[in-house]
C-alpha cells in the first residue's frame, strides 16, 4: 500500500478534527505502524458529548473499508477546519472502537494494509 | 437429516439484488425503449455513426445516431461498468454506483467504449505499475472516461492519417488514462472537496495542455456543435419511468419505516465530499436519487428545453450524484442562481451551453449545503459565467467541462466565504 504514512496520518487529523469540533481542545495520541497495520488511539478530554453523537461517531468510524474511494478522495480527507463528517475516516480504516467515560473519549482505529497486491 | 439451505435463499428476492442488478434492470428499460424508437438496422447503422464521430463537446449522440442508438450506446458502456466493477470484485457504494450513472449518462454526449477503452487500460498499467490491485483503481477507472473526446477526436479529426490516426488515438489514451490518478488524486485539495466533479476539474487541467499543444503545432481543435431536438415526449415518458423505478427501489430497503425520515437526514448532510448516502441510509438513499432525476428533467422542461444527449447526460448526472452527495435542498439554491444568470446572459435561456449550465452546476451543491442558499446562489451564478470560457480552453475535450468550471468556482469562493465567516465571528 502506497502512502501508507500519509493515508494513516490524515485518517489521524480527521478524527482530531472531529473531536475539536465537538469541544474537545486537549488530545493524547498513540500512532503505531506495524508491518501490516497501523494502529491510532486517540484519547480527547470532552466535556460533554451526547449519545447521539456518540453513536453516530461509531456508525460511521465503522463503515466497511473502500479501498477504491481511499485511492481516489484521500487527499480531502484532514480538513477539519470545515465540515467533518467522519464518513472518509470510516472507509479508511478496517475497525473502529469508540468509548467515552468519564469526559474521557477515547477511540482506537486500525488500518490494515492491503495484502491483495496485484 | 434435514438439508442446509443456503444463508441467501431465506431472504426475499428483492434482498438478494443489489445496486449492480439494479443498474442492469435500469439498462433493460433503455434497450426497450431503443426497440420501440429504432429498427434494429438503424440502430446499427446509427452506432456506427457513434463510434466514427469525433465526440468532442458538443456532440449529442441523439443527433449522430439517433434515440436508439444512443440508447444502445448507453447500454454497452453501462453493461461493461457493471462487468468492470464485478471483474475487479468492487462491492457496490455510493460513489461508484455514481460513477456507473455518470457513464451512462455521458454516453449520450460523447463517451462510448471504444474511446474509452485506451483510458480504462492506462489506468490499470498505472495500477500494476504500483503494484496495487485494479479494485483500488476502479472508481477512477470508470470516471477517467472524462477524456474520451481526447481518443475519438484524434482518431476521426481527419488531420491525420487513418493509421497514424487510429495508433496515436490509443497511445494519447493510454497515457492520459495512466496519468489521471494522479492527477484527479491532487486536484481534490484544490477545491476541497466541494466541487462534486474532481474528476472533470483534473481531466480540464489535462485537455488545456493537450490543446495548447495541439494549437502550438498548428493541429487545432474545431469546435462542434450537433444537438437534437424533438424527442421530447419519448425522452420525458423514458426518463420519469426511470426515476420512478429508483423511487420504487427504495422499498427493497428492509427498514421501510425509516426511508422518508432517512430524506431528511440525507437533506441535513453539506453533501461535501466524501458524502456516500447508500453506505449511510441503504437503499433508502434511492428515493433521493429518483427525486433528483425528478427535478432535473421537470426544470428541463419548464424552462421549454429540449430533452438530448446534453439535458439527459446532466439529469442522469443529477440522479447519479443523488447518493453521493446531492440532494434537493443543496442543489435547488445553486440551479435557482444558474437560471437567473441564464436568464441575462447575452444567450438564449436554452441553449444548449445554457442549459448544461443549469443542471451541471449542482456539482457545487455542498457550498450551498455547507454555507447556505445565498452562497450556493451566488455559486450557481458564478458557474454559469465561467463554464462557456473554460469549454474554450480545453477545447471540449473534457466531458465534465461543467466539473472544470466549478473547480474554479470553489476554489475562489469557498477561501472567500470562510474569510467572510471568521471575520463575523471575531467581531
């Protein structure tokens, strides 16, 4: 998989985009790249956040991968600036694990790569 | 002992189609409807017309060919995207379920599978030479057919000589098809993602420098103009049928309590790339695609426009984008913009430039999604000004000239807005 760094890096500011978006401004961030998978924990400081929301994070953070739109919109993805919809995060990555405790977000991403190389 | 059946035969048939058969029923319709507006020896006499034409902007296949072969037409290139997805095992989404429409629509007015082969095979070398799988590719596979004029233009100028011509016609193609995933890939940072066609904004950046080529060594490309007129009535019946079945195959949805309120949550969305409406709400997502279909085709014919290649490439357009980011309360702003400048620009209301204008500039509609009606207005105007200069440039090489245009629009107009909205918001 080409631009993997790249690819996971902006899967990584989308989420934190999100996050500002929704109030948080204090982020910790783990970011792992193994052989075959890219493993990103994002622990945001969100002082109240709705069940709403939260499932909606999770719905869309778990949308299956598409390879085809990531090889073609991945560039859009990271603009947290503007609207941030989650949507390319979730087709970006293969798993997704959303939890919220205690005005504590956390959510964990993994990225495989793709191992059906022409 | 009791015989295991199968985990699909418990699910009822409408369950187990999904978006590619409906696509080929859709196709079905179309090869109906060529058999009762053409012979079968016009048709083939007319898709002969089709495959030998230049096929650069603005070139309706209604006039080349005739109704059904146009039909026809769109039935080849439809059959083989569908065959192309399933060949490179692309489960259905919404983009490329767009995408798919996107060609069918297009193979009214300009795109047919000869020219867009080359293309389709410059994209898979690009992916073999990454040493990914063509699936990856596949989307912008089906969307680099954006420059089939630059194939059947070269092939049939009459500059050149038939061999030469027909050997540099695929080499031309070859090579833009391995170059535009680049390129398309980069050109979504200009514009953010808010013009809804990349994939034209990329394909105009290529067509300006072949053209600027072409022109230095005194090889120019003549413009064209062949439109139809008169199959209003046919066209109106074919295409509201269309629509109707999508409307209709929203109700293959198994949660059938949620598809109207599903439409308001897809309103509620800027429709901002990437924006896939089938992931998020299934086949519910449908309905808003008929709705779409709908509209185009209504406003087409209020405004007294004549229902061709041109009108039913930018309402097919319309219904396609209908899952992948479209919908009518960010594309009503932006068309409402469209007619107006219509309306006082120096050419009449519908032609044919005119009328591309007004249903292609809904590739726009996440700013009027984003930041509201006004400045989707504001948007509509703008890209109705803009598209018939920007045609000029790349030739009517590009398709998706109208995808050019807006690039330009959003890249001006959204760093305009933003700037407007924080300077609010320090004050």
């Amino acid at each position: 998989m080409k631009l993997r760094y790249e690819k996971s890096v902006r899967v990584m500011s989308d989420i934190m985009g999100y996050c500002h978006l929704i109030g948080c401004n204090r982020f910790k961030v783990d970011f792992e790249m193994k052989e075959t998978t890219t493993e990103i924990t994002i622990v945001a400081e969100v002082p109240n956040i709705t069940e709403k929301q939260l499932k909606e994070m999770t719905k869309l953070l778990n949308m299956p991968r598409q390879h085809e739109v990531e090889q073609y919109y991945w560039n859009i993805s990271g603009e947290e600036e503007i609207d941030n919809e989650l949507s390319l995060a979730g087709m970006m990555t293969d798993e997704a694990t959303v939890d919220y405790a205690e005005g504590v977000l956390t959510v964990t991403v993994l990225r495989c790569e793709d191992s059906s190389e022409a | 002992m009791q015989e295991r059946r199968p985990a699909h035969a418990h699910r009822h048939w409408r369950q187990r189609l999904n978006a590619y058969d409906l696509i080929l029923i859709s196709l079905g319709l179309f090869v109906v409807a060529a058999l009762i507006a053409d012979p079968p020896i016009a048709i083939l006499y007319g898709l002969w017309n089709i495959f030998t034409h230049t096929g650069h902007l603005l070139t309706d296949y209604v006039a080349v060919g005739g109704v059904g072969a146009a039909l026809i037409n769109a039935v080849i290139t439809g059959l083989c995207g569908v065959g192309l997805m399933h060949r490179s095992d692309a489960k259905p989404n919404g983009a490329i379920i767009m995408a798919l429409w996107l060609t069918i629509g297009f193979s009214f007015f300009g795109k047919n599978i000869f020219s867009m082969a080359p293309i389709l095979y410059g994209v898979w070398l690009y992916s073999r030479y990454q040493r990914e799988p063509f699936r990856n590719y596949a989307l912008v596979a089906l969307l680099s057919s954006t420059m089939c004029p630059i194939v059947s233009e070269f092939n049939y100028s009459g500059l050149f000589d038939p061999l030469f011509a027909f050997v540099g016609s695929g080499l031309l193609g070859i090579l833009v098809g391995f170059f535009i995933p680049i390129i398309s890939a980069a050109t979504n940072r200009v514009h953010g993602g808010y013009d809804l066609y990349n994939i034209g904004f990329a394909g105009g950046i290529i067509a300006m420098f072949i053209v600027a080529v072409r022109n230095s060594l005194g090889l120019p490309v003549a413009p064209t103009l062949e439109v139809s007129d008169g199959n209003n009535l046919f066209f109106a019946i074919l295409l509201y049928v269309l629509f109707a079945m999508w409307c209709g195959f929203s109700l293959f949805d198994e949660r059938r309590e949620t598809i109207l309120p599903d439409q308001k949550r897809i309103a509620g969305h800027s429709g901002r790339l990437v924006t896939d409406y089938f992931l998020l709400y299934k086949e519910s997502a449908f309905l808003n695609m008929g709705i779409m279909g709908i509209i185009g085709t209504t406003i087409t014919l209020v405004l007294g426009a004549p229902l061709n290649g041109v009108s039913i490439a930018g309402i097919i357009t319309m219904m396609g984008f209908g899952v992948f980011g479209k919908h009518p309360r960010n594309c009503l702003p932006v068309m409402a913009g469209a007619v107006l400048f219509a309306c006082v620009n120096q050419t009449p209301l519908t032609t044919p430039s005119n009328i591309a204008a007004i249903l292609f500039c809904t590739g726009l509609a996440p700013i009027s999604g984003q930041y509201g009606w006004a400045w989707g207005m504001l948007a509509g105007v703008l890209h109705t000004a803009i598209v018939a200069h920007v045609g000029q440039v790349t030739g009517g090489l590009n398709l998706y000239s109208n995808g050019f245009a807006a690039g330009f629009v959003a890249l001006v107009l959204v760093p305009v807005i933003l700037a407007f909205r924080r300077g609010k918001e320090e004050t």
